[in-house]
C-alpha cells in the first residue's frame, strides 16, 4: 500500500506542475498581445500625425531638399612640339566665380549681380554685353518691368513668358525709353553671366585682370553672395611666340562662340565656358578640355547642407605635335627675310610645307598673310592648307606619271619635240626658252621635267585625249580630257583634301571643265590652270618620293597624360601613318619621273631650272615652278617649289609657293627652299643618320 501511495502522490505533483504551467503560458500570451497591441497604436497615432496632421509640411520639405551635382572647370591640356616643349601653355589668374544654386530666383540672381557689381569691374572684354543682356538685366527689376508692361498690351490669358517677351519687344522698339548706366551695365554684364549658368555649374564672372583691391572687397562680403567665391582660372600662354596660333588656333574668352551655342549646349557646356574656336584647338577640344570636376550638393531651399566629391575632374589630355619648334620659327623667318626679294608688290602670301614622306608626319607648317593694299603681313601658318595657288609648272611630274600609266609614253619610248603649240582658236603656247620655236629640240621625259618643257607637257595631254596634233588644226578632244587629267592629278593629292588634322582645309580650285574652255585644258598639262594648296604640293611629291604610297599628312603624334607633378604623362593614343592609296603605276615609271627630278637640279642642260641647288648636301631632287597670273590688272607670276633629300633615300619634302610675284627672275623660291633643306639637316635630323 505505501508503495502505490507513493506511486499516486508522485502522479498528482506531476498533475499540479503541469497544470501551473499551462496557467502562466495564456498569461504570457495575453501580455505579448497586449504590448503588440499597444505598439501598433502608437505607429497609428504617429501616421496619422505625419501623414494627416504634418503631411503637406513634410511634402514641402521634400520639395525644398534636393540632391544634385555641381560641375566645376579643370585645367585645359597643353600642346607641346616634338621635343616635348610647350608651345601653348597655361598661365594661372584668380578669379571670380559663380555656382548657381538650385532653386535661385531672378530676383535673387538680381540681388547678387548688383552686390557683386560694387566690388567687382567687368568690362566688354571680360564679358561681351549684348542688346539682350542689358534687356534682361533691365527687366530683372520688378518695378521696371511692371513700368513696361503698362505700355504693353496684354490679356488675362498671357502667360508670364508672352507677358515678358511683349515687355522685351517694347524695349528693342523703343531704344529711348530706357537705358542703362555706366555702373548698371556692369552689374548687367555679372548678371547675364550669372543666368548662363547651369544649376549647380559652375561660372566665371572675372576670369583674369581681378586685382587686389577686388579680392579682398569681394572676399570681405562673400556672406553677402551666395554662391559668389574666389577661384581660380587659365588662360593660354606661348613660351615659343605667339605666330604659333595660327596653326593652334585659339580659345574663346567670352563664353561660347555665338555661332556654336547651341550645339555646344546641347553638348553639355555652359554659355561661359572657354572652347577652342579654330584649328588644333578647335579639332581637338574634347581631348584638351579635360572632364568637370563632380560634387554630390545637397540643398534645403537655397542653402547647402551637404557637399560630396563624386570625381575631382581630370585635367585636359596634352597634344604632342610632329613639329619641330625651332625649325618651325626657322622657316617662318626664312619666308619673310626672302620675301620682298620676290617683288612681293601684289603677293597675296608666301606658304611653305615640310614633310616627312614616308610617314605623313609635318615638320613645319609656315605662312605669311599680306594684304597688297595696305602691305601688311601677318602670320598664317594654316593658309598652307586653305589657300588654293596656281602652282605652274611644279606639276608637271604628275602629269608624266599620268601619260605612264595612260600608256601613251612608255619608260623606253618617250621622246617628243619641244616646239610651240598653236591650235584654232588659241594663241599660240610654247615652253619658256622656245616661245618663237628657234630652241626647238627633242626631248625625252626626264629632260622635258629638267628643262620644264610646256610643249612636252601639252602633247601628252592631246594624246591622252585621242587627238594627233598638227599646228593650227581644231582640237578634237572632249571635254572628258578635264577628268581623265585631272584623276591622274587626283592620284598623288593635287585637287582632293589630303586629310590633314586640322580643320578648314579647301580641296583647291578647279576651272571650267566644258567644251567652251577645251582650250585650257592645255593650261591645266602645265600647272597653269587649277589651283592646289601648298599642303597638296607636299603630299604630291612625297607620293613620288617614296615609289606611289600616298600618305595622309598630319600634325598631332601623340595624346598623353599628365602626371602628377604636372610633366607629360603617358601615351594615350599614337597617330600610325596611313597610306590613302598606292599608285597604279612600275617602278619603272616612277624612275623616269625620279630621273628627270634629280635633272632638275643635277643636269647639264643649258635650261635646266633648278641649278641653284645643286651645292645642297645631301642631294636634292625636286621642280621648280612658275605660273602667270594677274593681281587685278597687273600681271604677276607664282613662283614655286616641291622637292625632296636625300635623292636616293627621300627623308623630307619641301614645298613652298608664293602668289603673285613680281620679279621671276630673283629665285626667291630656290632661295626659300635651299635654306629650308639647311636647316632641317641642321635642326631636325642630322645627314649621319639617313641609312639606306
């Protein structure tokens, strides 16, 4: 018995305990529904309070907060020439800038204009006020524009935008009526640079020229001006002289050129920015402007609660030229100190080319601009590739090549008789030493490029053309003898762009092409009809100096970096030589033309044209050309040259024309190229280094 007594009293404390536990679990449950219960309330009640009682305030808040990216300039790359001196550079200045906030008003735009302008001068030449600028500047005043929309008529359905637009059209009608102060068309100038900006741009209001006096007043008053702060600028310099710009090109200094505005602002610039407005600067503004500087600038109405930087800008990638510097200032003051020596009376210019055959590279690109009414030259390197010139009798090689692959002379079968060309219709045309027909002689091809015979010139012409020639009979060519000389011109670069990477080269001029000047197209076998620019001349003869490879001239070498203490960084991109086309034609006809190009200056003929250039070592081939042409009524000559060195391993080209000489007989043009030669022997490779 006791023991299942203690058998039941064991069963029923184990009874209890599980009885008491089931007790407290419902409590325990029941607390845990209450405190949920409790919190859910209270997130209610906090809802209802921000989504009810506070929501269209914090609606607001979110509207006046905001996130975006301020845009900040970087430093523009520099141009160096091919031994890595700089040509153009940048010079630091102070400067005044302007961030636009996010949500500025006109009115606050205004505001700060006319504070800055207390402290700060701007002139036109910082800033370039236009007829619009003062308007608006003269409307941003409330009062005033109330006062002009009292002489307008409007409508309750105008909207604010037609309302200022008549206010606007009152004011250009009425120039009277109004009209801005010394001092207010200063803050105009601050205020019209200002509402260019982008929000959260960056602008500068006074790029260089900000004195002391400006810094401290305006450093004193910043509190007073947001977004009004002390920065820092660049404007191009020249360490090599300043005639470079006119193959760099140039920088805008008043914002974006108005010719491009839109365009660039669809581009993504602001109406201040600075951009390359021609040739280098131009052709390779993105590479040189470098990318903005990125901040992350958090707002709460029109004031900063936040700055980020996302990327701290990288600065413009630097231009490395195929220019020699030194060489290029040579040859400048070769062309002017040998110019007046032409008889330069009615000359337009004098353009000179050098370039490396083989790859396309320009060691120097010279130029001089005059005006033959006031007598005043200025620097025009890039007229070398825009300016199309009546060469002369500098093409004849191309025209030889042309009766090579025509087939209508053969390199063993090209003799002909020079002796004047008379046709019905025209008068009579003969070469230079031969006009009356007493220097008749036979000549074969490299003698006729030696002597520069116009009438051998003129009957490969005819026979290209199917016409056998008797003198005074008719000519029976067509007018397709236009495009059949001129394809073969066309081959080596005469008459087509030569791709050069520099903008607004011309592809020449070409004369009447129909059955009414057939008769020119005897002028045109002789240079003395279309028109090529001095860069075509070089690529011409380079074709022929390395056996028919026709090589696209250019300027830039590289794009590289810069490194961090501000020196030449690595190569980004390197300009490979490009081949536009292989001529057609044998090594054989390639030798008959090189033949008659050492003749030129090397033969023994009694008219050979280019002795003068014979001392010059290494040995130059090359032709010399003349053309007759006229300066109003006045007649005048073009005097011209193309040539290569070493005659038996080509090296460098030179070519050179100067427009609307005087004096034919001076040699200016020899003159000009043999001190070119010189000096690239001299400044550029050393004759030791040319290897076969």
């Amino acid at each position: 018995m006791k023991f299942f007594d203690r058998i039941m009293n064991l069963f029923g404390s184990r009874n209890k305990k599980r009885q008491n536990a089931q007790s407290i679990i419902p409590f325990r449950l029941n607390m845990l529904l209450w405190i949920v219960g409790v919190l859910l309330l209270a997130l209610t009640v906090r809802l209802f309070y921000l989504q009810v009682l506070q929501g269209t305030s914090y609606k607001a808040e979110v509207k006046r907060s905001d996130t975006t990216t301020q845009t900040n300039n970087v430093q523009r790359g520099m141009i160096y020439d091919a031994q890595g001196n700089v040509i153009v550079g940048n010079q630091t200045h102070q400067a005044i800038t302007y961030t636009k906030g996010a949500n500025v008003t006109t009115d606050q735009l205004y505001q700060i204009a006319n504070r800055l302008g207390r402290y700060v001068s701007v002139s036109n030449k910082n800033s370039r006020l236009m007829e619009r600028n003062e308007e608006d500047y003269y409307l941003a005043d409330k009062e005033r524009l109330k006062s002009v929309l009292k002489h307008v008529k409007t409508s309750d359905e105008d909207s604010e935008d037609t309302k200022y637009n008549k206010a606007l059209d009152y004011l250009s009608k009425h120039p009277g009526a109004w009209e801005l102060t010394d001092q207010q068309k200063n803050n105009a100038r601050i205020y019209a640079a200002m509402s260019g900006a982008y929000s959260l741009s960056t602008t500068y209001i006074k790029e260089t020229g900000v004195s002391a006096k400006e810094l401290a007043a305006v450093g004193e008053h910043l509190n007073e001006m947001p977004g009004v702060k002390i920065g820092t600028s660049w404007t191009r310099n020249y360490p090599q002289g300043k005639d470079i710009q006119s193959l760099t090109g140039t920088v805008s200094t008043t914002g974006l050129p108005s010719d491009e505005v839109n365009s660039l602002l669809a581009q993504g610039y602001s109406r201040n920015d600075s951009v390359g407005q021609s040739y280098l600067e131009k052709q390779f503004q993105a590479t040189l402007a470098g990318s903005k500087s990125q901040t992350e600038v958090t707002t709460n109405g029109n004031d900063v609660t936040k700055e980020k930087t996302k990327y701290p800008g990288k600065k413009g990638d630097n231009l490395v030229l195929t220019i020699n510097a030194k060489f290029q200032k040579k040859v400048q003051s070769i062309l002017k100190n040998n110019y007046s020596a032409a008889g330069n009376q009615y000359s337009t210019g004098v353009y000179a080319v050098v370039m490396n055959p083989n790859t396309g590279a320009i060691y120097a690109m010279a130029g001089i601009d005059r005006d033959p009414e006031t007598g005043k030259e200025t620097p025009d390197e890039i007229g070398a590739i825009n300016h199309p010139i009546t060469m002369g009798s500098v093409v004849k090689p191309a025209m030889v090549m042309g009766a090579l692959m025509d087939g209508v002379i053969t390199p063993t079968n090209n003799t002909l008789t020079d002796m004047p060309i008379k046709v019905a219709g025209t008068s009579s045309k003969g070469s230079w030493f031969n006009h009356g027909g007493s220097a008749n002689m036979a000549v074969n091809a490299p003698t006729a490029l030696e002597v520069s015979s116009n009438s051998y010139m003129m009957q490969l012409l005819m026979k290209e053309g199917g016409m056998k020639y008797s003198p005074n009979a008719q000519i029976t060519m067509k007018p397709t003898i236009f495009a059949k000389a001129r394809g073969y011109f066309n081959m080596f670069g005469l008459g087509v762009k030569t791709g050069i990477d520099l903008p607004g080269e011309t592809s020449g001029y070409t004369g009447p092409a129909d059955q009414k000047h057939i008769g020119s197209a005897l002028d045109l076998s002789y240079g003395n009809y279309d028109g090529y620019t001095p860069i075509q001349l070089a690529q011409y003869m380079s074709t022929i100096a390395n056996g028919g490879n026709r090589m696209r001239p250019y300027i830039v070498k590289e794009i590289r970096g810069t490194k961090a203490n501000g020196e030449l960084g690595p190569v980004e991109y390197t300009t490979r030589p490009q081949v536009q086309m292989t001529i057609p034609a044998s090594k054989a006809d390639f030798n008959v033309v090189k033949q008659g190009l050492y003749q030129v200056v090397h033969g023994s003929n009694r008219y050979i044209t280019g002795k003068a250039l014979a001392s010059v070592k290494p040995s130059i081939s090359g032709k010399t050309g003349t053309a007759e042409t006229y300066y109003k009524s006045h007649s005048t000559t073009t005097l011209s040259f193309a040539g290569y060195a070493p005659s038996d391993n080509p090296q460098v080209v030179v070519a050179l024309a100067i427009p609307g000489a005087s004096n034919s007989d001076g040699g200016a043009n020899l003159t000009m190229a043999k001190q070119i030669f010189e000096a690239y022997w001299k400044m550029v490779q050393s004759p030791k280094d040319v290897s076969k």
